[in-house]
C-alpha cells in the first residue's frame, strides 16, 4: 500500500472538516454524497468544508459520471420479446405495444400467435397476458388508462406521446416526467425533445442533456447518438466517437454512418470502425428469426402500436 492509499484511508475514518474520528469517537460519519471521497459527522461540518472540497467533489462527481455514462450497457432500453426472448429490433415497426399489458412484443410472435387464432378460429387475445386484443381505438384508450391508473411507465409515456401528437405538451410533459421519475429511460429521451424545442418547458440544454445522458445509460441509441451530435458539434470528437461506438454495438445505424465519416476525417482509426461494424452486425443478427421474418412479409409496414 502506497503513502497515498494510507492517508485516503484514514481520510475516510475522519470527519474531513472537525477531524472526529468514527472508530475513537463512535460517530457515525457520512459519505459525500457526489464524489465519495471524504466523510462528514454532521450538515454543518459538510457545509463548513465545502469551500476547500468543492473543486475536488466537481471534479470526481464528472469522473463518476463519465465511467457510468460510457459504460457499454448489456443491452437496447427495448431489451428481449417477452415471449421469444430475443432482442427486440431497434426499428419500432417490427414490434408492438399491448395495451392491455404494456408489453411490447415482436411481430414475429405477435403474428405466429394470430395465425394460431386464426387457423383454430379462436378468437383474438394478447399473445403475452391472454386477455381480448383492443378492436377500436377506444378500447386500446381505455386499456391504456388502466395501465397508468396502476402507475405503467410504459403506459404514461404512450399517453404522453398522444398528447405531445396533438399539441398538449404540459400533459404530455407531466405524463413523461412521472414515468422517467419511475425509470422508464424512453420517457427520459422524450423529455430531452421537450426541453431541446421549448414545448410545455422553457428550453433548457443542461436537462436535455441530462435527460439524454439518462436514457444513453438505461440503452437508449438515439439517445447516445444525439450526445454524439452536441459532443462533435462541441469540438469534442474523442466523446463524440466514443458515444457513437457504443450506440453502433447496439445496432444503430446512424451511429455506423457517423463512424464512417470520422473515419473519413481521420478521427476514427480503422481498428475501431471494423470493430464497430463486426459488433452492429452481430447485433443485427442477434434480432432476427424465421418467425420475424414471416411476419415481415406479411405486413411489412405495420404501425409500431396498435
């Protein structure tokens, strides 16, 4: 152990603005919460100490954030078909939101399922909970409201992009903020569009980044994309790579497309675009079955919701 590790150490048995100790003094000290690196006995010492820690807590808390932010997640926000439990494709027509559970399955087994019904003369029900698929728009509406009235993130962020469709953006603000507040990361993308274009918020770029940066650490491509866009447009293109590195292993195109013309401009070096494009292959492949496949035929431009 290094004199610097043993002095951190005892750094952290101490109250960093009085010097109380935990271990002599049977204190019960408390972590900082941004940066982790000092302890404190009380609020006022914290407060007391803050003008000889406050560039040391910013430049940490950046750091932890950064590990956390660049972090290659283990999948897509859309994660797996609940039914065939493979990846669901990152395009929204190749799968589909029930309104009777919330669930969003892929049109390979929400297709292999109709055939069922149909060739048994069965009637139509949710593959997923089984319950009687919505006919009308008022039965999808109504299914919808049950879902939010039991607190469904999913739901409340499908009802807040109606509501965004139709010009009501501080209803569709107040139906995004409660399911981000309850970790749904797709409400986080679309508050990003809100505070980046002013609608029912002031506009706002450090919540729309934070927005942005919540969604690209729960998955979100686009996401980690458009921080790639305000990173390169900053003059910050190791971010901005790095960003688009990551949204491409999930399957982004986009990001593909961005790799390229740094490649291009001689920011991207060729290990790294071949590396990215071997990953969005695989990824891409990852989404794909016979079953996906006989449903794209069959409606090859469906609406991502019913």
């Amino acid at each position: 152990m290094s004199d610097d590790d043993g002095a951190d150490d005892m750094m952290m048995l101490m109250c960093a603005s009085c010097g109380i100790t935990a271990e002599v003094d049977d204190v019960k000290l408390k972590n900082c919460n941004d940066c982790d690196l000092v302890r404190y006995c009380s609020i006022k010492c914290q407060k007391n100490h803050w003008p000889q820690h406050e560039e040391a807590c910013k430049k940490r808390a950046a750091e932890l954030r950064d590990e956390l932010l660049f972090k290659q997640p283990d999948s897509s926000h859309l994660g797996d078909c609940p039914i065939c439990c493979l990846p669901l494709p990152l395009d929204k027509e190749k799968s589909t939101l029930k309104g009777c559970c919330s669930k969003v399955i892929c049109n390979g087994c929400d297709h292999a399922n109709m055939v069922q019904e149909e060739e048994g003369k069965l009637n139509f029900k949710c593959p997923f909970c089984r319950k009687p698929t919505a006919e009308t728009d008022e039965e999808f509406d109504k299914q919808n409201m049950k879902r939010i009235e039991a607190n469904d993130p999913v739901a409340m962020t499908q009802r807040g992009g109606d509501q965004y469709d139709k010009g009501d953006y501080q209803s569709a603000l107040t139906y995004f903020t409660k399911a981000a507040e309850l970790g749904y990361v797709e409400a986080h993308f679309e508050l990003s569009h809100l505070y980046r274009d002013g609608h029912g918020v002031e506009k706002d770029e450090g919540k729309e980044t934070f927005h942005l940066e919540e969604a690209a650490i729960g998955g979100h491509p686009d996401a980690r994309y458009n921080l790639g866009i305000g990173e390169w447009n900053n003059g910050k293109t190791e971010r901005a790579v790095k960003h688009w590195i990551i949204a491409a292993t999930q399957g982004d195109d986009d990001s593909i497309k961005m790799l390229m013309e740094g490649f291009k401009e001689g920011v991207v070096s060729k290990d790294d675009l071949a590396a990215a494009l071997r990953a969005h292959h695989a990824a891409v492949d990852a989404t794909k079955s016979p079953q996906r496949e006989a449903a794209e035929e069959y409606f090859p431009n469906r609406q991502a919701f019913e």
